[in-house]
C-alpha cells in the first residue's frame, strides 16, 4: 500500500518546513506566527470582519489589544489556547445546551499517544474547533491539526487564520494527475505530523458533509492516508459526532430541492460563507463526541488476502460500524423516524411535549427557506431523513 512521489521525501527530518517538501500545504511553524499575525491584523477585510466582533472599539485599540494579547504565543498551539479556546467555549455556553467527550475506549494513561481522528462531518468549522477544546479539558497535552478544503480559503486572512490554527490545506477541483500528487502529499504530510511532529490529526471521512446524516466513510480517504505509509503508525480513531440539532439543516434540505429543481446547481462561495456562518452562531442543542475502538485493536481481524479494493471496502464498512455505534440519540432522532413512516412505534423515546417542540422546530426551519417553488413536503422530508438516519445507523450497527 505504499507508493513514492517525485521530489517528495517520505518522513522529513523533524523542524523540516521552511523551504521543505510540504510548504504549499502546511499550517505555519512558530517561526513564521509573528509574521503571519501581523498580516492578519494589517488586512482590512480582517478588520471589518472584527469590527463586527467588537464594534465599539477603534481601529487602533483593537489592533493594540490584539498586540497585547499575542504577547508570549510561540506556536499554533499557543494561539489556539489563548485565542481560539475562549471563542469557542463561548460557542459552546451561548449556542449549544452542552458539549460531552467520551473517550473512554483510548488508552488509559497514553496521553503520549497521537491520533487520527477519522470522523463523521456535521459543521465545516466546529467539529475539530470543539475536538481541540475538549482534548485539551480532558487532559491531552495538544490538539488536532485538521485538513481545509482551498475552496473555503476564500480571503487571504482566512487562510492565514486557519493556518496559524493548525490547518493544512487540501486542494480541490484538480485533474485526475493533480488530485494524484496532491492526494500523495497530503498523505504524506499526515504520516509526518503524527509520527515526527507528534501531533494529532482530526480529517472528515468523507470530502463534504453528508447532507441526509447518513454517515458512510468515503474509500478513497482510507486509500489516501495509506499512500504515504503504513495505516497503522497512525493510530486511527473512529470519532461519532452528534448534534441534537443541525442549525443547516434547512440550508441542507435547501441544496436538495435546488439540485432536484436543477441537476446542474451548484453552491456559490456566498453559499458556503452562509453554511460556516449559520453552523457556528446556530442553535445546535446538545452535543457529543464519542471515541470509537481505535482501528489498531481490530483491524488485524480484517483479511490482508483481499483484492486492494475489497479490504479498503471492509476497512471502511468497520469504521462506519464504529462510528454508528457511538452516536448519542436524542428525541428527535426518533421522533423523525415516527413522522417519516406515519407510526407511533418509538413513543418510549420521547414525550408529547418532545414531538410538540420538534414540530415547531421544523416549522421554524422550513420557514427560513426562500427559494422559488419551494416543495414544503419534499424539505420536511429530507429534513426529518437527516434526523432518522443517525437511528437507523445506530440500530444496523448493534
């Protein structure tokens, strides 16, 4: 399962990265932090952008306060605690009714362990921004270096925010050739940050969210990280991601009657500024994530005689099951469930007054929605579909 890319060396020496084989791709080294914040800070449309945030102050307080406060941050890691921990906590105190971490199945006592965090995708920007603040509350000594599609790079302050946040780029609409290399170094960049840098790294199982819930792990990211070496000296970790409530919902159900409508619909960049948007200042109830069995405890059960293809397929099938098993259910989940099939079978899950405040929830987010022929059966549908699947997943992997 190995491979070689030209000009490409497979494990760098570690503080390998200025003028190394992974710059196009890599978040920024602490020697390029103070740098890259004073950019952030000089760009103007950074600025309107914190204006929103803290409109009350002038420019050249907030910028000075900003000075100050970067005082002592070396690292990305420095930055994420002193900046990027305090917002999203605040995320999670103002929209969501609570964030659990359930890391129960890792081992106990490896905190020197590294991970990669293979998981289902429900928010562009939170699912690692939450990750990184609930490892480092249960005691982990870093966060997680997450992978960003260029095509949400929209704004050079952007991408330079996400890579003094740990992210490394991932590169998109690319020929068949370019989606090779490109595949080829990403992976090997993976190898090099878990096993050199010893960082963890979160990546979506699948390219986009999957807008009906239904979770299914995409082969070609398992065929990725395998390309730059062993699957195994990543320590992979199936990652369950539940929310009570997808504030994008509508937004999703949205898309859906927009490709029916028009197969040939796609999201503007506007579009995905409204997904991040929407995801991070929405209404998310309450909220878990839950560490499956890391796959080195079982993967050796898998057989190795398989066609490429067909282990890649099995390999992926058991992290689906990992990850169906570990969603928390919430009475929406099945009360969704009850609606779409016109039963009353599920009742033990959930009260009237549940069904009465997920009902005028439904009715709230069709509302929002303001396309031309809007199909109000056809979005309840797709919506209520987005809140069964996470049970019907759960009950096939029981």
């Amino acid at each position: 399962m190995e491979n070689s890319l030209d000009n490409v060396t497979k494990h760098p020496s570690p503080g390998e990265g200025l003028g190394g084989p992974f710059d196009e791709i890599r978040p920024y080294e602490a020697e390029e932090m103070q740098q890259a914040f004073e950019e952030l800070i000089s760009d103007r449309q950074f600025n309107v952008m914190m204006k929103g945030f803290a409109p009350w102050l002038p420019k050249s307080p907030r910028n000075g306060l900003l000075r100050l406060a970067f005082k002592g941050v070396k690292t990305p890691l420095d930055f994420q605690k002193r900046f990027m921990k305090p917002i999203v906590n605040y995320i999670i105190r103002k929209h969501t009714d609570g964030c659990k971490f359930n890391h129960d199945l890792l081992p106990d006592g490896k905190f020197d362990d590294r991970y990669t965090f293979v998981s289902n995708h429900r928010d562009i920007v939170l699912d690692s921004a939450f990750l990184d603040v609930m490892l480092i509350k249960a005691g982990y000594p870093t966060t997680v270096e997450i992978g960003i599609g260029d095509n949400l790079l929209i704004y050079p302050w952007i991408k330079r925010l996400v890579r003094m946040n740990k992210a490394f780029t991932v590169r998109r609409g690319l020929t068949a050739h370019e989606m090779l290399r490109s595949s080829m170094l990403m992976s090997q960049y993976i190898h090099y940050a878990v096993t050199q840098k010893r960082e963890n790294i979160w990546i979506a199982q699948r390219e986009g969210r999957a807008k009906d819930s239904d979770d299914r792990t995409q082969e070609s990211v398992l065929k990725m990280l395998a390309m730059g070496g062993e699957l195994r000296e990543l320590n992979i970790v199936p990652l369950t991601i539940s929310y009570e409530y997808d504030p994008c919902d509508y937004l999703k159900a949205q898309e859906f009657q927009l490709k029916r409508d028009d197969p040939s619909f796609k999201k503007s960049r506007q579009d995905d500024l409204d997904n991040m948007k929407t995801g991070i200042f929405g209404y998310k109830g309450r909220v878990s994530y839950h560490c499956g069995t890391p796959v080195n405890t079982w993967v050796d059960q898998l057989d190795t005689s398989l066609p490429k293809n067909e282990y890649f397929t099995a390999l992926a099938q058991r992290i689906d099951r990992e990850i169906h098993r570990g969603y928390l259910l919430y009475p929406c989940n099945y009360i969704a469930a009850d609606l779409l099939e016109g039963k009353n079978s599920r009742t033990e899950h959930y009260t009237k007054a549940d069904t009465e405040r997920f009902e005028k929830y439904l009715t709230g987010q069709i509302a929002k929605i303001t396309i031309p022929n809007k199909d109000v059966p056809y979005l309840r549908e797709r919506i209520l579909t987005m809140y069964a699947n996470p049970l019907y997943n759960y009950i096939a992997a029981q």
